[in-house]
C-alpha cells in the first residue's frame, strides 16, 4: 500500500476507526508527522484532536539511545536494562531528565499556543503516528497515555514493519495498521510525499480542531529535497543484484538499493559505486541511527565525491532496535557486519574499510579484529571501542579514532583503546564538538577526517 501523503494515509486510517466513533474519542497526534494525520482521523470521527508529547531519554554520552521517555503530568517511562548496560547514575538520569522535561513544557506549550491538554480519564484515547520503525516512541507515548487516566488506549498509524506490529500489539488495548509490508526500510517510502512537518503546520491544525474551523482544504508542506529526501519506493530489494562481479576499475556509477542476508536475517543497504573506485567503505551505525541518517549520509557523500564506494546498511531491523538492550550485542552486530562483508566481496574486488559511529564503532572494530578479516582501515566516529574489549589488540587494520572534545567521557574511553590498540592508530579530538558533532563546521571535519584516512591506506 502507498499513500499519497499524510492527508491520504489519514483520511484511509480514518475509515479503519469508524467503530469507535460511538465511544466518544480523543485523537491524539504523535509530532510532528502524526498530527496531519490525526486531524484527518479526529474530523472524520467528529473528536476531539490533541497532541501528545513524549520526549526520549538519552544516554549522556549517546544521545540516539534511549533509557526511557517521560510524557506530560510527570509520567516517565525508565528501562533499568539499559540504565545498567550504559553504568548511567543518578546524577546522569537527574540531568537529563531535567533537560527533556524542560523541552517538553515548551513543546507543548508552542504546540496548543497555551489551551489547556484535553483530560483523557475514562476515555478512549486514539494515538495516532504517520507510520512506525521501531515503534519506541509509539510505545512510550501509549504508556503515558494510560497513566493520564484513558481508560481504553488505540494505537493507529497507516504503516509499520510487521515484527514491530506484532509488538505493539501488546502496548496497546487495540491496535490499528493499515499496512505491514515485509520489505519494509523506513517510514517514508510508503509515501508519494513525505515532506517535513513544520511546527507551524502542527500549530494551525490544532487550531482548526479546537475552534471547530473547518474549511475542507488541507495545509500543504514543502518538498524535502537533498540528501534528506526520503528513497523512491524500491519494487524487490531482493533482485538488487546487478553488481555482481564488479571489480577494480567500473567504468559506470552505480546506486542501488540491495538485500543482505546476514545468518537468515534480512538487512537492507544502500551500495553507492562512483565510477572507477578502487575501495568500498562499509558503515556500521550506531544506537537510534540508520542507513538514513544524515549524520553518516554527509560523511558518505565526502567519500564518494573523493571516489570511494560506500554501504550504508542497518545491522538491527526495526523491531530488533526497539529493544534497545540490542544495540549492546555487540558480539551479534560485529557477525552481521562480517557476513555482510562476506556479501560485498562477492560483488567487488577492491580493498573494504569500516566506518563505525557510537556502538556501531565497536562492531566494527571485533569484526576488523577477526583472524580473516582483511579489512583495510577503520574509522570511529564518537564511538565507543571500549566495547569491543579484549578483542582491541588483536585489530591490525589502521584505525582513526575521532572524538568531540566536549564529549569529555567518551573522549576517555578512546583514549583507552588507543592504548589497548597494536595497529596503527590516531586519535583526532575536534574542538568544541559534542556526541553528535552537531557544532558548526564539526561534521565536516569529520568527513575529512575520514576521507584523507581512507584514502591513504585503502587507495594510497
């Protein structure tokens, strides 16, 4: 199934919700992209529509990974797993509790343009997103929606991967899908459009349903162009085999989406091969993150245009990332990595390197440490190699650690592995940086950083 746009998936979620019109309904949007769609819902059901604010919890030292989330009324949702994965305090918990709970009151607060959150006791609250990939969010938003009081709560979103629905089924008393495709990557390539939605376009569509203002048009977004746009619908990923027997020396560009069978699991990349590259370098992300993210997305941009391939590719699929204790196993990501190298040596014969990002560093780092690895030089963004522990010494690939200079505790657990490391190894600290590298001119760095590093022990 594919919508057209968010008007689209609503007004077809909304046929799906006809039965509960008759238990006089809350409709509540997840923001941004679920509140187009909720209004849709909430004006065919003739509800009340409201928004729902959940923020994420991250950990310090790797924002993109959640330990909980807190919602409105002092509701939080804390998973002592990872609080004891990640060794987090309470100091660490108190801070950025503090932090979220404060973007939140603004959220909501920008959100209503200062009307009261519509009560929920006794009622059936319908909490509605444009579309599910790991489904975290969903789960916690559902969690807080029954600790303010519904007494029954329906999650309904047009899209979502088939092991997140099945899931999510358990979060909530019902739960509604259009569509559970099993080629399923992201979100927004079961949609025409799926344009960024403005905080002002989240602002006016809650005034229309508050004030009954109904004027049958809907508010349009811009197109999101760029790196960031979403990927064309694919039509078989699995037949994405066109580069096989590529070696050194391709005379055309090449990008495709492809599939990588990974000991029976399904994982989906993107291969990009300019034209004549004489190395590949694979990604290997990080907690939260994606083949999508623009993080990885920039940095891979730099290395084609110096002439590298690149393969972004998700080691967990979308329900495996919301169990968030996942992207700790470290041992299962390095062997999918491996496998996936194993797949991308059947396609091209040039020289492979790993590019890791936060957990996604230490997968990288025990899949280069294997007696035959072969890997020809290793990358670390923000990463956290103390995770690949006594595997560290036995890496014979030139790694370059990078780290934020204001990232202060991952910067002393690099310095660390740089010690515990035998091969050749640079640490390169950048000024002023965060976690993220989300600093002006910090990414960019990075992507030199990385480039000159690859070219120099993959090509040079």
């Amino acid at each position: 199934m594919l919508f057209t746009d968010r008007v689209d998936a609503g007004q077809r979620l909304a046929e799906a919700l006809r039965h509960l019109e008759g238990e006089n309904p809350v409709v509540l949007g997840l923001p941004r992209g679920g509140v187009p769609v909720a209004f849709q819902v909430a004006r065919a059901l003739h509800a009340p529509l409201d928004v729902i604010v959940v923020r994420k919890l991250g950990v310090p030292y790797q924002r993109e990974l959640g330990f909980g989330a807190i919602g409105e009324g002092g509701v939080r949702v804390i998973s002592d797993d990872i609080v004891r994965r990640g060794r987090l305090d309470q100091d660490d918990l108190d801070s950025v509790e503090q932090a979220e709970a404060a973007e939140l009151a603004r959220q909501a607060h920008r959100f209503r343009a200062g009307r009261t959150r519509l009560p929920l006791t006794g009622r059936t609250a319908i909490v509605v997103d444009d579309g599910i990939a790991t489904g975290a969010t969903a789960a916690a938003a559902c969690e807080v929606v029954r600790a303010q009081g519904a007494a029954r709560v329906v999650l309904a979103v047009p899209v979502a991967p088939p092991d997140a629905a099945e899931r999510l089924r358990a979060q909530a008393d019902e739960f509604v899908c259009l569509s559970t495709p099993f080629g399923f990557s992201a979100v927004g390539e079961w949609y025409r459009d799926f344009s960024q939605t403005p905080d002002d376009e989240v602002i006016s569509l809650l005034e229309r349903a508050a004030s009954g203002t109904d004027t049958g048009t809907d508010t349009d977004t811009d197109t999101l162009t760029g790196p960031l746009a979403p990927a064309a619908p694919h039509t078989d990923a699995a037949d994405a085999d066109t580069t096989e027997g590529m070696a050194e020396g391709m005379t055309e560009d090449v990008t495709e989406e492809v599939a990588i069978d990974a000991a029976g699991v399904r994982l989906i990349g993107d291969l990009e091969l300019p034209s004549g590259a004489k190395a590949v370098v694979m990604f290997a992300h990080g907690s939260g993150s994606s083949r999508r993210s623009p993080r990885n997305r920039l940095v891979a941009a730099a290395l084609n245009r110096a002439g590298l391939g690149t393969l972004l590719f998700d080691l967990l699929t979308p329900a495996e990332e919301a169990n968030r204790a996942n992207v700790f196993d470290i041992e299962t990501l390095a062997g999918r990595l491996t496998d996936a190298t194993t797949w991308l040596r059947g396609r091209v014969s040039v020289p492979i390197g790993y590019f890791g990002a936060s957990t996604g560093a230490a997968a990288a780092l025990r899949a280069a440490a294997a007696p035959n690895a072969d890997i020809g030089a290793v990358v670390s963004r923000g990463g956290r190699p103390d995770l690949a522990g006594p595997l560290l010494p036995g890496v014979r690939a030139p790694t370059l650690l990078i780290v934020g200079g204001n990232d202060p505790l991952v910067l002393d657990l690099n310095r660390e592995a740089k010690e515990a490391l035998r091969c050749e190894t640079q640490l390169e600290i950048i000024p002023g940086a965060t976690h993220l590298f989300e600093e002006h001119g910090a990414l960019a760095q990075v992507a030199d950083l990385a480039r000159d590093w690859f070219l120099g022990h993959l090509v040079g």
